[in-house]
C-alpha cells in the first residue's frame, strides 16, 4: 500500500523539472524495442492480404553474385498461373515496389529503401558493397494498383563467394515458327536450322529452343550472335523471354492476346534495328533478356518484328548462338 510520505517522494521522483533527462532515456528505450520488435512495427508495413501473394508474386530470390554482391530478383506479374488454373486473366495487381536489405535482422521499415515502378522494365537489382560472411535479410514491399502498401515478404541470404560459370556457347538447335493470328495452316512448323532463313513479322513470331543452357547460372553478361540480310531487312527485331515451356505453348488459341501473353514478357525486351545490319554475322547484348529467360527456366528466346517489318535472318551461313557467362547459383 502507498502512504502519503511514499506518494509525495514519487511525484518528486517524475517532476519535469528535475528529472528531464530520465524522460529522455525512457523514450529512447521505448523506440529501441518497437524497433528490435518487427512484430509491433506495424505502421510502415501495411496490410495484408494471403490473396496478394497468390495473384501477384511468382518469385521472389537471392542468390550470391559476386565479392560482397547479393542478386535479388523477383516476378510481379503473374498472369500465367491465372492461365494454367482456368481463372480470369488478371491485370497486375501492383504498380510499385520498395525493396531494402538489413544486416543480421528483418528490416522493419520500407523508409529508405529503393522503390522501383512496374513501368521501369525493372527485374532485378545488385545489392553491393556487403560485408562479407554475413545474413543479409531482404525485403519486398507491394504496392496495389489505385490501393495501398502491403505488407512485406522476405527473404535471408548468406553473403559468400560465388563460383563463377566461365564462357558457355549454347547454340540453336529449334526454331519453331507460328503465326499469331491464326491465318497460316497449322499453329507452327518446324525449321530445319543451319539451311534456311528466318522471316520474322509482326504476326510470324519465331521460338528459338537452343542447346547448352544451364538455368543454374545468374547472368553477368551474354551475346547473341545473328546474320540479319542487310539487303532484304527492314523495320525493328524485338527479343523477348518466354517465361513458361509447357506443350500447350504450342496449341492455337482463339485468342491472340491470351497467346501472346503466354508466349512472352513484352515489358523486357531487347530490339534491334534492321538498317544497322552490316553483311554477315553480328553480336547483340541480350544480358537482361537472356538473364530473365534463364531466371525462369526453360531459356527459350522469341523473335518478333514491330508493325510493318520484316527481318531475314539467314542461318545457312551463320548458326545463330548465344555466349553468356555469369555465377552459379549455389
């Protein structure tokens, strides 16, 4: 029980006046465990919603990639599962992101971190300048489209030394032809590679299987190698990934958009323009594309050409390749 004598020493004991600093120290201590407390750090976190992860997130990965250098990519826009399980076809569900690494511990607020828009052609990024030996944990924070910040996933990754993959040469083995719109008999044919000449179109699109391709390997840096006729191209080549390699690719759809959607991810592309081409063969960075191709899996490339052009790539007198080289994964 309290007596008059013990209430009166602890009002003295809490006076403002007297004891200013002791306020101090018991604010600051308050901010160090809500801050070593993720659980309680609510606020900048947002919402959560299990539906989120389901429409919007495919991947979210990290892997070491150089001296100090974590790799750390992810897949926003996960229509091809909307696909594969018969459901509507979903637009993406986020126009943003905010990702951000801390050592030792979950970081806690997306404040400071680097926020990055859907509109970016953005798929990964480096995190450099690491300490070495160390848990990083990182962290990916959604923005609904037109909604709110959601709460975050994470990912933990121990910074090593990663073993890298050395030069591979992955030559075309297949290429397959198909027309997107349905006016040519059959959904594709086989071309026999190394005699003829790729005609790519706007509606004759090319999937490009190729030999040699290790989806264990985080790309640093890869070439394609390509004849393109100087004479008889024009317009624009764009290159995309293909993000899945599952035989219904192959099975005409009514729908052309749909298809397309399957068959590519439009928003990383790499183009080439026809009047460049010089008499025989030429070199072409496709590192984010062929990086993407291989974040995937299959490796598959498509060759398409903007409205009204048409590019001849002859592979009679140059096999078309890809050198590439970057870190093994684990």
């Amino acid at each position: 029980m309290w007596n008059s004598k013990g209430i009166l020493i602890f009002i003295k004991l809490i006076s403002p006046a007297q004891n200013f600093s002791a306020y101090k120290l018991l604010f600051l201590s308050l901010v160090v465990l809500l801050a070593s407390c993720d659980p309680l750090f609510i606020g900048p976190m947002g919402r959560y919603n299990r539906q989120d992860e389901k429409s919007s997130l495919i991947r979210f990965d990290a892997f070491p990639y150089g001296d100090g250098q974590i790799f750390l990519g992810w897949n926003w826009l996960d229509q091809e599962r909307a696909v594969r399980n018969d459901i509507p076809l979903l637009e993406p569900q986020w126009d943003k992101i905010v990702i951000k690494e801390r050592r030792d511990a979950l970081p806690t607020s997306r404040l400071g971190g680097t926020e990055i828009s859907v509109t970016d052609d953005t798929w990964y990024k480096v995190f450099s300048d690491l300490e070495y030996d160390s848990e990083y944990y990182f962290a990916l924070w959604p923005h609904e489209k037109d909604g709110e910040w959601l709460a975050p996933v994470y990912i933990n990754r121990r910074v090593e030394m990663p073993e890298a993959s050395g030069l591979i040469t992955a030559t075309l083995v297949d290429a397959f032809s198909f027309d997107i719109l349905g006016t040519a008999p059959g959904n594709y044919s086989a071309t026999t590679v190394g005699t003829d000449t790729l005609s790519v179109t706007d509606t004759n699109w090319y999937i490009l299987y190729f030999d040699s391709i290790d989806s264990n390997v985080v790309i640093k840096s890869a070439e394609l190698t390509l004849d393109i006729d100087e004479i008889t191209s024009s317009g624009t080549l764009i290159i995309n990934s293909v993000r899945w390699d599952d035989g219904e690719f192959f099975e005409f759809n009514s729908n052309p958009t749909l298809e397309r959607q399957i068959a590519t991810e439009t928003f990383v592309s790499r183009e080439i323009e026809a009047d460049t081409a010089v008499a025989g063969s030429e070199t072409y960075d496709i590192s984010d594309i062929f990086g993407r191709a291989l974040y995937h899996g299959p490796g598959i490339l498509v060759l398409r050409a903007a409205a009204e052009s048409t590019i001849e790539i002859v592979t009679s007198t140059e096999t078309p390749s890809i050198t590439y080289e970057g870190v093994w994964r684990w």
